[in-house]
C-alpha cells in the first residue's frame, strides 16, 4: 500500500508558498508534504488545485493568488503562461538576480558541502530583454498550417508564436520566413509520434557583425529551396547563410551530422571580446554577447595573467576563451572532443593572428594527463564543461597535477557544486565566485569558481 499524502490529486487547497523550485515553481508545505505550483511565488497566498500526489511530492496548477507579493509583475509577453521558453517573467528581475544568488549558494552548501560560503550578487543586464542571438524552433501543424514556435512546459505540445521577447530580431524574422515558406509551399512538416514528414526545426543565428545564418532541419531533403532562400533573402536583411541539416533519428536532438550549404557563405563573422570568429551551423558560442563578455573578462580577471603562463583551456569548443587567455599569456591549450569545433578553432586562431595556442582534440579526462606526462606544466587550469559537468577522470588529473589555479566556468550549480567538492577533497580550496545573469526571464544562472591548490593536508 503507497504511502498516504496530506494532499489528493484532484483537491484544491489553500497554500501559502515559502520557496522556489529549481525551475521556478512556488514550493508550499501541507504537514511538511512539498506542493509545486507554477506560477507561484514566495510570499504569496495561493489556491491551488492538485493535479499529482507523488509519494515525496506534489505538483498543483495554480488557481488564484489571494495574497500577492510586492516582486510580482505582469509578464509583458502574451503567450509566457503557455509557453516554456521563459519561467520568470512573472518575477521582478532584482528578485529573479536573488533567486540565482541564493540558488548558487544552496547548491554549494548542500551538494559541495562548503558550509560557510557567501556568494556576491550576480552580475545582470541593464535591459534583459532580446539578448538571445540564436533560436531554435520547432515545427508542428496546428489546424492544418505550418507553425513554429517553442514547446509549452514539460511537452512537444507547440506554443505558436509571433514574437519574442527574448530573442533579437533577425532571429525572429528568420523563424516567420522560414514559416510563411512552409505554409506556401505545402511543405510535410515532421510528425514525432509516426516519424513522418520533413520539416522538424528552423536555427536561426545573428552574429554582432550583422550577419545571419539560417539553418532548416528536416529529415531528408526538402522541396522549394528556391523559394526559401527568395524568401528569407527578402525579409531578413544581414542573410549569409542558408544551411538544410539532415537530422534522420528520431529523438530530441535538434541537428543531425549533415549539413549542406544552399545558399551563401559557409560561415558567418561574429565578434567577442575584440577577437573575430568563424561560425558553422554546429559551432558553439554562448547566445547572450553583451553578458558573455562579463563572464570571459571576469574569468580573466580571476586568473590575472601576467604574460608568461602557460595555460590549458579544457572544453574549450571553437576557442573563444583560449584566444582571449593567449593574449595574456605565454602558451595556452585548447582541449575539445568535437573534431568541427577543434577545425574552427584553429581556423579562429589564424584569423586572429594569435600564434601562442594550439589545440587538442580529444576528451578532456585524457587530453589533460598526457599533457602533463609530456612535460607541459601549466599554472593555470579552466573549465568550461556543458551541463552534466566535468569527468570525474579530468577532475582527479587535474586534483593530481597540483596546478595552482583552476578557473571552472559552470551553467550548471549543481554539478559545479559536485564537481568542486571532489576538487575541494582533492586539494583545492575556493578563492573566488561570480555569479553571471546569461538567460534573464529564466532559471539559468552561470557562474565562475576560482579555486587554489593548497595541499591535501592543508585545505
């Protein structure tokens, strides 16, 4: 017999909600029974109505707010109650800012178990709206149309959309371009559940030089490209590039290894921090420019270089921290396991005149301990691993090295939390933290750790 719950499903409750959840659900209490609300916020008196009763959990819909605190705002989009682009918009940005602080804090008293540790504020944008510079966007037919937009949360049911306030303009033109084509030209668009039909996605880039890069993902070849490219070359000034990718699988993972040029050039220029780069259709670089360069500089500014380190970059993807390190220092290694970011690195280097990096493709738990064996004796070490968090392997090497600063660039508290831990076991003690805004109207935070090495018996 399950465990019986102070709630039911179907019951509606009274609720006064003391907390936030890790994707900003309102956390209520009945009897100590944990009750998630979307929508609610921390201060406020609710009336919910429970639509799960899980042994540890409950999750209810939100019914009314009877007592409403003074950090609620009125979402300016109109479509933010059903779409699961943002989570936050309900939240005034000062409190979202606290929320990321305290949500960083917790991660690292709870998971790493660094019991006293105080995290300054994080570091947000003066207007945190349209700063996304890349899109993706799922197709769907709704009675009987093309259309394109985000999923609703926690589903593939799509959310059709017309604008976007989180996302710069070329971004949106493309998506809308891309649409109207589909709808015109009758194209099969992809069906999840049967597997058929072709149009899936559309990936839309802006770079800061004015140059756009548009990318249709279906799962074969599509008819009327011409038309698409008239299309989109009329309505979205800036177009360089016109990319179809292949993605045949059936799973949630947007591109697919093939990629064919239909129109343009096969990369566009963008610019970070002073340094030009190459873009692809599969390369990596953070979708927030202006707070990308806040997280780059102060990571820099951790490190203090003075000119003559030698540096590893780890996970480095097409080089962007690495060339920024190698301006400040005597050699810097770049190490990726994506053999096209690793081409685009070196292509990036080139292009920048920088001569003092080179670059490694292999995983990171390797690259490092036969770099070490080798003789390369770096001073400083950074990592900026995606979200799962590093290897454990990197992080033993790196514990053993005995490198004296380690520069961890996270988007994820949890797993940097876990991750400093093993680090911390193996040796490191944390200097300094810095929180960085990089996804305003939403739960994600990154942060940046500088730890020191100072022995395992001195820690």
């Amino acid at each position: 017999m399950g465990k019986q719950t102070p709630v039911r499903r179907n019951d509606d409750i009274a609720l006064m909600i003391d907390a936030l959840g890790a994707e900003g659900q309102g956390i209520g209490r009945v009897e100590g029974y944990a009750v998630f609300v979307p929508g609610a916020l921390p201060g406020e008196r609710v009336r919910a109505h429970v639509i799960k009763d899980g042994a540890d959990y409950g999750i209810a819909k939100l019914l009314a707010v009877e007592s409403s605190t003074e950090e609620r705002v009125l979402p300016p989009c109109p479509a933010y109650e059903r779409c699961g682009g943002c989570t936050l918009q309900h939240l005034s940005y000062p409190a979202q800012l606290a929320y990321k602080r305290k949500a960083v804090e917790d991660a690292l008293r709870r998971i790493g178990g660094f019991a006293d540790i105080e995290v300054p504020p994080v570091l947000g944008m003066e207007e945190p709206w349209q700063y996304r510079n890349k899109g993706s966007f799922p197709f769907a037919v709704i009675d009987g149309r093309a259309q394109t937009g985000f999923f609703a949360p926690r589903s593939h049911r799509l959310v059709p959309l017309e604008d976007c306030l989180i996302e710069k303009t070329p971004v949106l033109l493309s998506m809308l371009a891309v649409r109207d084509w589909a709808d015109e030209q009758r194209v099969p668009v992809y069906d999840e559940q049967t597997g058929r039909g072709l149009l899936r996605h559309v990936v839309a880039r802006a770079a800061q030089t004015g140059e756009v890069m548009v990318t249709v993902v279906a799962s074969a070849a599509l008819p009327g490209t011409r038309q698409l490219i008239e299309t989109l070359r009329a309505r979205v000034e800036g177009l360089k590039s016109v990319y179809l990718n292949i993605q045949k699988t059936r799973s949630n993972v947007i591109l697919g290894g093939e990629n064919r040029l239909l129109w343009g050039e096969p990369q566009i220029a963008d610019r970070l921090c002073g340094l030009a780069f190459s873009i692809g259709p599969a390369s990596f670089l953070q979708v927030n420019p202006a707070q990308t360069e806040k997280l780059y500089r102060t990571a820099l500014d951790f490190l203090a270089p003075g000119g003559g380190e030698k540096i590893v970059d780890a996970f480095c993807g097409i080089g962007t921290i690495t060339l920024l390190l190698a301006r400040h220092a005597a050699e810097v290694v770049g190490i990726e396991n994506v053999p096209g970011a690793v081409e685009d690195a070196r292509r990036n280097a080139e292009r920048n005149g920088i001569k003092n990096a080179r670059f490694l493709c292999a995983p990171a738990e390797d690259a490092l301990p036969a770099l070490l064996k080798e003789g390369f004796a770096p001073d400083a070490v950074v990592l900026d691993p995606p979200r799962k968090g590093a290897e454990e392997g990197f992080l033993r090497a790196l514990a053993e090295s005995g490198v004296k600063r380690a520069v961890y660039i996270s988007c994820n508290p949890a797993t940097l939390a876990r991750d400093c831990k093993l680090l911390a076991a193996g040796g490191y003690r944390i200097e300094k933290i810095q929180p960085v805004d990089m996804f305003p109207q939403t739960t994600h935070v990154e942060v940046i750790i500088m730890m020191t090495y100072c022995g395992r018996d001195k820690k």
